[in-house]
C-alpha cells in the first residue's frame, strides 16, 4: 500500500538471491492492473533464498524501492513480499464440519477450512497459505464451490504451505528497516503462477518450474488447484560458478558471459564462434570457444533438470501433468533451455512470460519478473476479496440500522 491520494497502489518486493525488484502497480477503473514504478538493484547478502548479511539487503532493497518510488511518483509504505528457500515445506489435509441449517454458507466453508488447516505445526514454523483444493458434501465430491449446496456435513482438502519463522522473520526485517510494513508473505512460486498461468493450464495439469539465481521453486497444478509445492536450493548462480571456475574470470564478467552468449545445448551452438573471456588479476583477455562454453553449461543445466524431475516423480503427480511445464525465471531464458527440459522432462515445455498487464507491462514482459508481478496479482486478489467482505458487513451493517431505527419508530 502507498500513501497516495485518489490511487489504489499495490506494491510487490522480490528479494532474490541475485537481483532484487520492487513494482508499483495501480488497480485502474476497469479493474485491470497497470504497472506505474519498477525499481531493480543487484541483490547482496542473499543466499539461497536466506538472508546472509541484513545491511547488505537492507542497502539492495532500499534502492530498489526508492527507484520504483521516482518512477510512479508515490512513496511506499507497505508491500507484498515473496519469500522462498529450502525451509519451505507443503502438506496436504482435509478438515469435516457439520452443515448448520442445511444449506452451505461462507461461514461453513470458513470453519471446514480452519478444520483443515487445524494441524499441529511445530513452533519454529509458520503458516503461509492455506489454499483450498476442493469440497465434499454428504456423498457428492469433487465441489469448487459449495456455497448454497444442501447437505448435512461437508468435508474440504488444502494444501498448506508453511516455512521457517526465523527465515520468515529475517527478510522481514529487511524490510521493516527500510520502513515499511510487510502487506502479507507469499511463496515465491506461488506468486509466479498467478503471473505466468492460464486457467485451462491448471486445469488440466501443470508444472511450474521458477529458476532463480539461488533456488528453483516448483508448483504443481491438477483439477484447477495447487497439490504440490518445492524448493530445489541450487540454480542459475551454479552455471555462473562453473563459468567462472572453469574459464578462470570473475564472477561478475562470468554472469555477463553466461548471459550474452550461453548456450544450454551445446548441439545448438557452432564451433567456429568465439568469445572474448575477461582474465583475473590484470592478465589479458583471452578468446575462447562458445561451443567450449555450451559444454560447460549443458552438463549443469541437465542436473537441474534432473533434480525437478526427480522432485515431479517423488510428488506421484507426473502422469497427471497433461499441460506440461512452463519454466520462468531469469535462468529460464537461456537459449536451448526451452529444448533441453523437452528432452528431458518429456512432455510439453514454454516459456512463462507475465500477462494481464498494462502501463509500463514492457519493462517487466520478462520471465525474471514473473515472481514480483505474481505478488501484484496476488495483492489485487486480496484487495477485491476485502472490498467484497467489507461491502457484505456495510450491507449487514445498514440493514441493522433500518430494523433499529424501524423499532425506534414503533416503540
């Protein structure tokens, strides 16, 4: 949220391990989402999705808001904040309630909710989301949306998504220390599907593959709901590494390197090319193969891979993931990507790109900022419930004072 007067903003804050980015998006009058401030700065003290140094991000994530700020002309007082990292954890429960006047209410399916998520969760952990998958009255399952369905007892299933209090609490004093206030956390991944997916996609069964610097974040749909979630610790910040290793440069020139000009499949790549490699400690510069550097990208880019697929398998979704995969994220775009994860994965693979954008939607049509643009998403979808939550109380609330009043006149 933003003080700023006669506009609806929502502010969404991506921590990662490489890069951070702030987003200022307004809600306009027919509902839809303009992005009106983007702010970017290189992300230090981050690792793995887990705060190493607090000044260091505090520092980042600063910039970063202070750049989006310029830009929409605003001043930011609280965001959405993504968080990710190895510490998160996902189970699916099921909670039973009994139907008190024989036709589901919203206050019924609040209380089988709450009975599902009612598992004991260890005191070091906190709960992220609770995301109902679906509900079951008396014999009839499979139910999206039981309200005003007649029955004597309802049962619903959720997934339940939880992480580390202590990782929670550190990236929230990033941001406390930049002062601002923390709108609500939301997994990373979660918040790339809201960017990235279609409706029918969920539907029929999907796999959303978020490859980051530190982390890949994994999300799996089936039915229209969320069944799985996970966190694989290594990603893009490994090929750099390799990069900078193996052709002996600096981990900044070694970025730039990966970025230009890597290559995922070496297949894909011509031997007569070459490239201008950054030496360490004053030596010249050399010139090198870039199939040599496609051999060096490949073999980590199939681990990977093989690490997601593992992840897919150990879930028991695989076979129902009709749609495929759809990777997003910066380590994403590499070129042969999209080809090798095919051959691996062996199904349908896109690239996720975020949509249902206006404003400045180019400077983010981008799959690194699926993750961000899925908190602004996420933000207006908690907007539009509140407003529909607070118009249903006003409405209580007014015809309270017509029966008071009412009695006021007859008594």
């Amino acid at each position: 949220m933003t003080k700023s007067l006669d506009r609806e903003l929502i502010v969404g804050l991506d921590i990662g391990t490489s890069q951070i980015k702030a987003l200022v998006g307004e809600i306009t009058a027919d509902n839809q989402l303009s992005i009106v401030g983007v702010g970017t700065h290189i992300a230090r003290g981050m690792d793995k999705g887990g705060v190493n140094d607090l000044n260091l991000v505090v520092q980042a994530v600063q910039r970063a808001i202070d750049e989006a700020e310029l830009m929409a002309d605003c001043r930011v007082s609280s965001v959405y904040l993504g968080i990710t990292g190895k510490h998160i954890r996902c189970q699916n429960e099921s909670g039973m309630v009994p139907i008190n006047d024989t036709e589901v209410t919203a206050e019924d399916v609040a209380n089988v909710i709450h009975a599902a998520k009612s598992v004991p969760i260890s005191a070091e952990r906190r709960l992220l989301h609770v995301l109902p998958q679906e509900f079951s009255v008396d014999m009839q399952e499979g139910i999206k949306s039981p309200i005003g369905m007649s029955g004597v007892r309802m049962e619903a299933k959720a997934h339940i998504i939880t992480c580390a209090n202590d990782m929670a609490k550190n990236i929230e004093k990033c941001v406390e220390r930049c002062g601002l206030q923390v709108d609500q956390l939301i997994f990373s991944s979660l918040a790339s599907s809201y960017a990235v997916l279609t409706e029918d996609e969920k539907e029929l069964g999907v796999c959303v593959v978020d490859m980051g610097g530190g982390t890949i974040d994994i999300s799996i749909y089936t039915n229209g709901a969320l069944r799985h979630t996970a966190v694989i610790p290594v990603a893009g910040n490994q090929v750099t590494s390799d990069i900078a290793k193996i052709f002996r440069t600096p981990i900044g020139h070694a970025e730039e390197i990966k970025i230009q000009y890597a290559c995922a499949l070496r297949s894909m790549v011509g031997k007569e090319e070459s490239i201008e490699v950054p030496s360490v400690g004053g030596r010249p510069a050399r010139s090198m193969s870039r199939h040599t550097l496609a051999e060096v990208v490949e073999p980590r880019y199939q681990e990977l891979f093989e690490l997601v697929l593992e992840e897919v398998r150990a879930s028991g979704l695989e076979e129902q993931i009709a749609a495929g995969v759809v990777l997003t994220g910066g380590t994403a775009k590499m070129e042969g990507a999209i080809e090798f994860a095919e051959d691996i994965f062996q199904m349908p693979v896109r690239l996720g790109f975020p949509t249902k954008l206006k404003g400045l939607a180019e400077y983010v049509q981008d799959p690194a900022y699926a993750s961000v643009v899925g908190l602004l998403l996420y933000g207006k979808d908690v907007r539009q419930q509140q407003k529909k939550v607070g118009a249903a109380r006003e409405s209580v609330g007014g015809l309270l004072r017509k029966v008071t009043s009412w009695f006021k006149g007859e008594f």
